[in-house]
C-alpha cells in the first residue's frame, strides 16, 4: 500500500472506531436507564451467569406460553 492509501485506510478506521465508541456509550446509558446498574458491565455478568447456570431463556418462554 501507498502512503496515501495508508493515511486513507488509517482515517478510515479512526472513524469507524469513533461511530462504534458512540454506539457502545449510547448502549450502556440505555442499559443504566433499564435497570442494569452498571451498564453494559452488568449486562455482561449477568449474560455470563445465565449461561453458566445452563439456562434456556427459549425453552423457558415456551413453557410460559403453554
């Protein structure tokens, strides 16, 4: 690659990151309006704990149905 391409493709990234930097801060206010105290942290943990625990949230919502 150019140096001009370089500089192209590193201006490039610099924004993509930007837009995905909004994105993740716009998430995680969402998140705390919700309820989850400390955003997209809680989000994770409590993600992490439903699958350590085995949980079927699918299965679980079509015995509700039933």
């Amino acid at each position: 690659m150019t140096k001009t391409q370089l500089q192209k493709r590193v201006a490039y990234l610099e924004s993509l990151n930007d837009q995905l930097s909004t994105e993740v801060s716009y998430l995680d206010s969402l998140m705390r309006v919700i309820g989850f105290s400390e955003g997209l942290i809680t989000v994770k943990a409590t993600a992490q704990e439903i699958i350590s625990k085995g949980m079927n949230l699918e299965k679980g919502m079509n015995q509700d149905e039933s």
